[in-house]
C-alpha cells in the first residue's frame, strides 16, 4: 500500500474500552504522586499495556479539591473531573449525552 492510501485509509476503529480512574490510580500510587500530571502519565503508560484496538480512557481531572480519610482504607485525593479523555488521541468526551460519547468510536 501507498503512504497516500495509509495516510487516506479511514482510521481503525476499536473493539472494545478500559477506563483507568482517577480513583483506582489513587489505590496504586504513593500519596506524593497524587497528582494530576502523574496521573496523566501513568495513564500513558497503563495504556501500552493494551492493543490497539483498546480504546484507554482516563478521566478528565481538572481540579484536586482536597483529601478524603477513611479508616482502613489509603487517603485519597477529591477531584474535579469533567468527563474522559482517549489516552491514545488526547481526544476529549462529555458525559451529556450521546453525541460526544465514547461509545460511538467502538465498534
């Protein structure tokens, strides 16, 4: 095939998707870690992990509004999060709706 055809061949759609929370990172990662950019970066590298044809997804966190405590369980850090990002693309999907959702990309 031709760089021409591969550039203009319509892109492979995924099968399936995993989510990677902000909430489940925070059951893995130190306390020091708990940041957004760490988060996006370890996102990353979750994300080789996979085929792809597996669309990563992460959540959209915008804001770490404070700490959260609960005995027996790790501090966890609140936050802001406004919908998911494809790890992969950086494309960005709301949660309002059918019109932005991920789910339109699986196939």
């Amino acid at each position: 095939m031709s760089s021409a055809a591969a550039a203009t061949a319509a892109p492979k759609k995924y099968r399936t998707h995993t989510i990677r929370s902000w909430h489940a990172y925070q059951k893995i990662a130190p306390s020091h870690l708990h940041s957004i950019e760490h988060y996006n970066a370890e996102c990353e590298e979750y994300a080789k992990l996979y085929a792809a044809d597996v669309m990563v997804l992460r959540d959209h966190v915008t804001k770490i509004t404070g700490w959260h405590l609960t005995i027996g369980w790790p501090a966890q850090n609140c936050a802001d999060t406004d919908g998911y990002v494809d790890v992969r693309t950086g494309k960005k999907y709301s949660l309002q709706g059918e019109n932005d959702s991920f789910f339109k990309e699986i196939k």
